[in-house]
C-alpha cells in the first residue's frame, strides 16, 4: 500500500478542516465566548503541527498514484480521523463533557445524519452550534466530490451510480478533468447556498440561524441550532423554502449543470429524478388527507406539515416542524416507508437510493415475464440507456449488505433492552442517515440513553452507511490486506 501517499492525503484533508474551524474560533471570539475559544485553538494548533510534520516526512520518494486498495483506504481513515479531531471543540468546551458523545455528534454530523445527544441545544454557545452545523455542510458535498473526483480513478465507479443517463460502473463526468468537475459541483453546491440563505433571511431568520439551517437543509443534516428544529418559526413561508431546498438537494447535483448549459432532454428525461418527484407527491398526497380533520383542521396546513416531513424523511434530511409520532398510523407508515428509500444517486442524501430501487423493481419484473416467455430478451432501460447485467448485481449485492446490516443493527442495539420499534428505528435511520425515528428515538426524543457500546457501533453504522457500505465493508475482508 502507498501509505505515504494516504497519509499525505489525509493530513491536506485535515488541514482544510483546520481552516473551516477558523470560522467558529471568530464566532466565539466576537461573542466573547471565553470558554471556548481555547477549545478550538487547541485542535487547529494540533491539526497544523501534525499535518505538516506528516507533509515534511513524507515528501520524499512519494508515488503519484493510488491503488484501489489505497482509496478505500484514505477513504475510511479520513472519516474517523477527521470526526476525531473535529470532535475536540466539543469535549475540550464542556459542550458534551462525554468523549463518546462528542464524537457520536460530529460523526453525525459528518455522514449527515442528524442523530443527537444532546437535550437542550439552545444552552450552548452560538460557535460551537455553528461548527455543529457546519460538519453538515463539509461532509455534505464532501461525499459527492469524493465519489466523483477519486472512485472513477480507482475503478470503482460502481459504488455509488451518480451516472445521468443511466447507472453504469464509471461516473458521468461533467468535464473531462476530474478537478475541473469537483470544482463544478462545488460552485453549484456554494450557489445553492448562498440562494437558500438568502431566502431564510427573507423570511425573517437572522444571519446566523439561516446559514446553519442551510448548511443542514443542502447537506440533508438537519442538526438545527434550535430545540424544536424549524419548528421553532412557526413559519409557512420558511418550511416552504426548505421543502423546496431539501428536495433539490436529494437530486442528482450533475443534472443542475446538465440544466444551465441547455440539456433540458437529460433533466426531464431522466427516470431517476421522475420517480423520485412522483414518491414525493404521492407520499405527500397520502400524509396530506390522512391527517386532513385528525391531525389538521385546515387542508392547507396538513399539506404544509405533509409536504415538509415527506421531503425531510425522503431526503434524509431529518428536518421537523412537528412531532410526526401523534399524527394517524397510516401517515407515519408512509414515512417508515420512506425512510427505505433515500435520495437520488449523485446527491447528498442517504438511503438506498430511488435509481437502486427502480433497477430492483424493473428487473424483478423481468423476472416474473421470463416465467411466461423463457426464451425472451428482457431489458432494462433507464433514460433511454440499457443497464447491463453487472450492474444489476451490484445493486442487488448492496441491497443485501444493506438489509442484512439494518437487521444486525436491529439484534445489536436491542441487546440494550430496547424495544423492537427503537431498535428497527435505530438501524434504519442511522444506516440510511436520516436521524430521527420512531419509538424512543422520534423527534421528541434523541440518542443520548444509550450505552457507549451502542454508541460507538452506530458511528461505524453511520459510516458505513454514508459510503455506500462497500467502502467501508471491504476493510473487513483478509484479502483487502494480503500484499
């Protein structure tokens, strides 16, 4: 393995991460938040001798290229590394006096998960809820660049299908150069941004509360400074503006582009973004009446509070305007429903993912007419592309991964003496990152009962979960480590 490599890889990842934490080492510093200023100069100190010292060992006899074995590699340990020091500021503040905790927090907020410990949020200092908010953001896109800048490189396009067209085992560049296409998705990511920020402020949000519920809404987090979440406003206007927000942040970010440079054929052609707008509609729809005259007096404001939790739990986001535990059954086994499914490939939210979900419905399908015609060619086509048949087995080997982890996640976190609607909950919203649930962990509750022990197997859950499960499963394996 070129360890030199990854170890320099990881120190630049490190100190980018330094610098962001220069932005809440201001807030605090301008707030006069004494207390906690030394708590994120010492990790940027830390982070800066360290990686340089890395940087200067390591700059000698250093190959260029990196291995399939080393991306997964640099891939895994930048996650942990980075959630291990960028969970200092909240030990070292007395933010979550718990080491367990803290770092249960960032890897939460890194994989955007949104799963939480803490019970009262608002008591804590503006710097740190808004370094809590911006690990969102960074692990947000950071997925997508890293999916698009570093997995065509190793050959593994596979594991994540961002593909436009059609899913298929190389990513669908937008440029030719890789750096120029990360640098693409990051200008619309930053765009996005600055557009929903600005809409937040119109909407009556100070500065401060509109880039933190941006960062969660774009990075589908939903970690939000506030105790009742976008609750908290009261607002039509604002949830409206985030269910807007989080949608398009569950797309495939590269149709954006397709759709300023003139390719409206791609956009609308494709099936993945047509599915996945039409689960949202009719989820909404069902929510919307099933709540109409129980949960809601008026039609508008079921379909205000409908359309909002269908786009947060679809999405992934996490995001919650009320408690969706006392609204009807059938209206909360429409979002148990949804919380299988996930986001488009290619965007920031988690789950299985709608093109996933369609190739296994299609090709199903083909199964059932093979029974009828056996000598019959069946297809199966997404926008207009045909998927080949290594491609149905990739998607059919991480659906299983993905179901025989959500029930071992289920066995593991029942030994805690839960009860199986938590621990089903648990596994379900932690492996697809979306955050709350049902049961003890709905959005009335959190994760701080518990034990460590569960805890820190969830932040491996969540982990795995955020990349794709192969990445991090394969680690596991005796080959991976055989020269």
């Amino acid at each position: 393995m070129n360890i030199k490599q990854v170890s320099r890889v990881v120190s630049i990842l490190l100190l980018i991460i330094a610098f962001f934490m220069f932005i809440p080492f201001f807030i605090a510093f301008s707030h006069d938040e004494k207390e906690v200023i030394q708590s994120f100069l010492i990790p940027i100190c830390s982070i800066i001798l360290l990686c340089f010292s890395i940087l200067f060992l390591t700059r000698k006899n250093i190959k260029n290229t990196i291995s399939t074995r080393d991306g997964f590699l640099l891939v895994s340990t930048s996650w942990i590394i980075s959630a291990f020091f960028s969970c200092l500021p909240f030990y070292l503040s007395g933010s979550i006096p718990h080491f367990a905790d803290a770092f249960f927090e960032t890897m939460s907020g890194y994989t955007t998960t949104g799963a939480s410990i803490l019970t009262n949020i608002e008591i804590l200092p503006k710097s740190i809820l808004f370094w809590r908010s911006l690990t969102h953001w960074l692990g947000g896109m950071g997925i997508v660049v890293l999916t698009v800048a570093i997995f065509p490189l190793l050959g593994v396009g596979g594991l994540q299908l961002i593909k436009a067209e059609a899913p298929g085992p190389t990513v669908d560049k937008i440029t030719p150069k890789i750096t120029e296409t990360a640098k693409i998705l990051w200008f619309m990511y930053l765009t996005l941004t600055a557009a929903e920020t600005l809409l937040l402020l119109a909407g009556g949000m100070n500065l401060y509360d509109a880039f933190t519920h941006t960062f969660g809404t774009l990075a589908t987090g939903g970690f939000s400074p506030k105790n009742s979440s976008i609750g908290h406003y009261n607002s039509a206007y604002i949830d409206v503006v985030i269910t807007v927000f989080m949608l398009m942040a569950g797309t495939n970010f590269i149709l954006y582009f397709k759709l300023i440079t003139g390719n409206l054929g791609s956009v609308f052609g494709n099936t993945e973004l047509k599915v996945y707008l039409s689960i949202f509609l009719v989820a909404a729809m069902i929510i919307t009446f099933t709540n109409y005259g129980r949960a809601y007096d008026s039609l508008g404001k079921s379909l205000r509070f409908a359309g909002f939790q269908a786009a947060a739990v679809l999405t992934t986001t996490g995001y919650t305007t009320t408690n969706y535990a006392k609204w009807p059954m059938l209206s909360q086994v429409v979002l148990f429903i949804l919380m299988f499914i996930g986001g488009c490939s290619g965007s920031t939210g988690g789950g299985i993912k709608v093109i996933r979900i369609v190739t296994l419905f299609k090709q199903g399908w083909n199964e059932l007419k093979y029974l009828i015609y056996p000598r019959g060619i069946f297809q199966i086509k997404l926008s207009g592309s045909t998927v080949t048949k290594e491609i149905v087995y990739a998607i059919s080997g991480f659906v299983f991964l993905y179901i025989f982890l959500l029930l071992f996640t289920t066995f593991v976190v029942g030994t805690g003496d839960n009860d199986i609607l938590t621990s089903i909950a648990t596994a379900l919203v932690t492996l697809g990152n979306i955050g709350p649930g049902f049961g003890k962990i709905s959005p009335a509750g959190n994760y701080a009962f518990y034990p460590d022990y569960i805890k820190w197997y969830l932040n491996f859950i969540m982990m795995a979960g955020r990349l794709e499960i192969y990445t991090v499963l394969v680690l596991f394996t005796p080959k991976f480590w055989k020269k």
